[in-house]
C-alpha cells in the first residue's frame, strides 16, 4: 500500500468555528451575551477541519492553514470548562460541549465542529471519538516503529 496514499486519505471533514483558550479568557459580558446568539461572538476563526490518517487540517486560521500532527497533541476531551460553559453552549450536556485539543506546546485549542446555530447542535462527540482512535492509531504506529 502506498503511504502517501494513505496519508491523504480524507478520514473527516466539517465546518469548524475555532477558539483558543487566550481568546476565551479575553473575552467579556457583551461577547458572551452576542453568543448565546451566535457562538462566532466567541470563536473568531472558522475554515474547514479536515482529517487525515497523519494529520489534522484547520483551513482559515488565522487568515492561512495550521496542519497539525498527532505529536503535537497532547490529549483531546470533549466537555464545558470554565472558558466555554454549558449555559454557552447550548444547555445540552455533550452536544454543545467542544473539543479541546491541549497542544504539547501548551496551547489549547477549542473546536465546534459542524454547529449549527439554530439549534446549538455540533458534530463535537463523533469528532472526539475520531480524533481519540486518530491519536490512538498514532501512538500504535510510533510504538511498532
């Protein structure tokens, strides 16, 4: 099997409204009060989230593209924190939830992954489970090399 085939295998791809954790934690009453309207108030970038077997691509961030590798991520999870609260993100316990991506370099990154607005609805806990067995396959990949 050719390698270079298989890396660029599209496993997953949406629509993604993106947030860091600095971004959230400058936020303040008005932005928050815009999001329970529209949660862009809070998440200024949006592109694409496109998913390969070696890597993750966030298109429009920050006016380019950010590739990320499994290496660079330290852990996934899918939950409210104190930065982006159930009552943001809709009231519904996992399907408003983000993914937050913890960067080895100790960036997080948070994801809501094909939202909809009217509904408050997310892909969010299908890409947790895609980017956890993403990083999972890696990890085994490394350790069989």
């Amino acid at each position: 099997m050719n390698d270079n085939a298989n890396s660029s295998s599209v496993l997953a791809k949406d629509d993604y409204y993106g947030a860091t954790a600095v971004d959230l934690k400058g936020t303040n009453l008005a932005d928050k009060a815009k999001a329970v309207v529209n949660q862009r108030a809070l998440f200024p970038r949006r592109g694409t989230a496109v998913l390969y077997s070696d890597r993750l691509v966030l298109t429009g961030w920050d006016g380019g593209d950010v590739t990320l590798h499994p290496s660079e991520i330290a852990s996934i999870t899918n939950e409210f924190t104190e930065l982006y609260g159930r009552f943001l993100g809709g009231g519904v316990k996992k399907m408003g939830a983000p993914v937050i991506l913890q960067r080895t370099s100790g960036e997080e990154v948070y994801l809501l992954l094909n939202h909809r607005w009217f509904s408050e609805r997310t892909d969010n806990v299908r890409w947790f489970k895609l980017l956890r067995d993403w990083l999972t396959a890696a990890a085994n990949a490394r350790g069989r090399n």
